[in-house]
C-alpha cells in the first residue's frame, strides 16, 4: 500500500485527493494546504488526517507526496520531497524557467527518487487509444498532428498576470502532447497569437488566440490552436495524418444522444470543462504513477519531458512575441 501526502488541496488537489483514496492500493494519509478549511475539506472527504508541508516531508512513513500547490512552490517541494526519499508527482509545471527546472531536475537525479510530471491528456482513453494505434502502424508514417484545445471561457485576468501566459500555462499540454505524438523531438517553433476574447487579457501582455507550427529534424509537423473562448464547451480534437491514411480522436459529449429531424441532426453539447472532461485521465494518471512507484519502474510523464514542453512553450513565447521562428538546440 502507497502511504501518500497530498500538497495543496484546491481545486486539482481535491480531484487527486479524491483518487488517491479510491485506489486499491493507495492510502492518502495526509493533507497540507495554505488553507486549514480547505485541507479539512479533503481530509474529512478522504478520511486523512489535516498535517503540514514540513510534516508531512518529514514523516518516514509516507512514501509519495502529490504537490498540487501554486506553481511557484512546485521546484522547492520536489527537492525537498526528492532529497526526504519520497516519490513524487507533480502538478504541470515544474517551474516558469527552464533553468530553475534544470537545477530540480539534478536534485532528483542525485537523489535517485521517481519523479512525474501531470501531462494528464496522455492518460486520457480516447488519445491513448489514438497513441497505441499510432504506434502499432496504423496510418502508417507520422507526417501531420494537428491538435486543437479551446476552453469555455476565458480566466480572470488576475490569474493570467501570474499564469505565465498561454504558451506556458494553457498551450503548454498540447506541445508536450504534439511531441509524445509526433514522436520526435521538435527542433523549430513558430507561433503567432492575439487578444481577441478579452482586451484585459492583451493589456496584460498575453494573447488569447495562438497557433503554433512545430517542425522535427526529420521532417514532421505539428500544429497547435488554442482559443480561450468556445461558445460550445471545451473543445478537445486531435487528428494524426500519416502515409497510410488518418486517425482522430473527437469531442466528448454530455450524452451520446443524436436526434434527427428535418432540420438535421442535432447532438448534445460537448463537456463543459476540464474536470470533466478529463475525469477519467486523472484517475489513469494517479493509477500509472502508483503503479510505478510499487513496482520499480521509472514514472512517465518525466521531469526531462516537463523540461522538454516548457522550452517548446518557451520558444513559442518568443516567437510569437518576434514574429520569428525559434531554433531549438
């Protein structure tokens, strides 16, 4: 039985907690938050008890922590927890800059502890599904990904100012899926992007529109669109065209109930957002790190594929910011 602490209990916190406490071999021992009412909310939901970060690190006798804090608090814990011999999961992103990643990523590499990164979309059963047919040769050799990720609405301009910007906090999932599709590492980024959902958001100095175009050495090609608006419900898409023919993974919808008429067919909406919609992937991902911390194994997503899709959110930043493409090294 995997004895975990849970840091942080809002909103991804509560979702993580929650699985933790479902899993057959799993046991959420205790919960740290900012916030006493917050972290008795999830503790009395989970039958934890309420601790502190510093307790929690310290006690030998929880083997894994899930650091779902601010993310300007997610390198400090991962080095710590990783230096107190825990496993850890941790909320995307590692940090806001790549070098400070680097550094935490050396702290775990010496002291030998499973680190993971929540790219949850790859855990998700339509992709994952998608993934495993791409693999097996399905439509042939990989030449084009397209990915689109729209949300309902866009956030509030206070989170925006502290998100990073949408490369970094929103397009961030999509580059790193692009990547674990594609394959291959990209080595050229080319991004454009606009404010035209909320000006608030432009005079912040982020867009809310983007799309991105990645190229591999070899070749292939990923394109990303992202929209912080869609009138319709969170759109989730992603089509892979290869020299055999073409995959795609669609929307998931409220019900699978389609009426006709003579005014066409009409189905329902699409989920609303992503607690929803990605359910399901968030209780995969906790399994597959549980999973691998029991058995040995080496976790995946990893801190080096978190590295990977912050410079790719990096590059995109500037490149949409100089109208130029960014080589990566």
């Amino acid at each position: 039985m995997l004895r975990v602490g849970l840091l942080g209990a809002g909103r991804i916190g509560r979702i993580h907690g929650g699985n933790v406490a479902s899993h057959a071999k799993a046991q959420l021992v205790s919960v740290a938050d900012a916030s006493l009412e917050a972290s008795q909310v999830v503790a009395a939901a989970t039958n934890a008890t309420v601790g502190t970060i510093d307790g929690i690190l310290a006690d030998e006798n929880i083997d894994a922590v899930l650091i779902c804090t601010p993310t300007d608090m997610h390198a400090d814990l991962i080095e710590r927890a990783a230096q107190a011999g825990k496993a850890v999961f941790c909320e995307k992103p590692v940090d806001l800059a790549a070098d400070r990643i680097r550094a935490c990523l050396q702290v775990v590499e010496q002291a030998g502890t499973p680190l993971m990164i929540g790219f949850n979309r790859r855990f998700d059963p339509n992709f994952a599904a998608l993934k495993r047919r791409l693999d097996e040769g399905e439509v042939g050799a990989i030449e084009i990904v397209t990915v689109i990720s729209r949300d309902p609405a866009p956030p509030p301009v206070d989170y925006v100012k502290r998100s990073g910007g949408l490369f970094r906090d929103m397009m961030i999932h999509d580059l790193d899926m692009a990547a674990f599709l594609l394959g291959e590492a990209p080595v050229e980024v080319y991004a454009v992007g606009s404010a035209l959902v909320d000006r608030a958001i432009g005079e912040a100095g982020d867009v809310d529109t983007a799309a991105v175009i990645l190229k591999t050495a070899s070749g292939k090609i990923a394109q990303i669109s992202n929209s912080r608006r869609a009138a319709y419900g969170y759109d989730q898409r992603i089509e892979v065209h290869g020299s055999k023919g073409m995959i795609r993974a669609g929307n998931v919808h409220e019900t699978t109930v389609e009426a006709a008429t003579a005014a066409g067919f009409r189905a329902d909406p699409v989920q609303n957002f992503f607690l929803e919609r990605y359910a399901a992937a968030y209780r995969l991902e906790l399994d597959a790190f549980v999973t691998a911390v029991t058995e040995g194994q080496a976790p995946n997503p990893s801190g080096e594929d978190g590295l990977r899709a912050q410079l790719l959110a990096d590059a995109a930043t500037e490149s949409a910011q100089t109208g130029r493409p960014v080589r990566l090294g």
